[in-house]
C-alpha cells in the first residue's frame, strides 16, 4: 500500500467517525446490523463474543 493510499484510507475513517458521531441510536444500531455486528434488536452477533462481554461488564 503506498502512502497515498494510506493516507486515503485515513481521511476516509476520520470522516466515518464523524458521521458516527451524529447518529441516533437508532441509525447506530442499524449500521452496525448492516456490518453483521449487532442483530435488529441490538443483540450482539455469535461471531463477536468479546464484544457481548465486555458489554456486560459495564
């Protein structure tokens, strides 16, 4: 991967993270379903057990 690539990639997770950052709830929960990560309900999926852990400790 070149720099520029990188670096591209870099500008495209900082502006995700902004996005993230005005979500509702809601439109969270959505996305993370739509990346498999969390069920309809919010649930954890099977394939991220760490995170339904860690979850629980809070």
């Amino acid at each position: 991967m070149s720099d520029k690539d990188f670096a591209k990639l870099m500008e495209i997770a900082k502006e995700s993270i902004e996005a993230s950052k005005k979500m509702s709830k809601k439109e969270a929960i959505a996305s993370l379903n739509r990346a498999g990560i969390l069920t309809k309900k919010g649930e954890f999926t099977k394939n991220y057990p760490a995170l339904k852990a860690h979850s629980k400790r809070k």
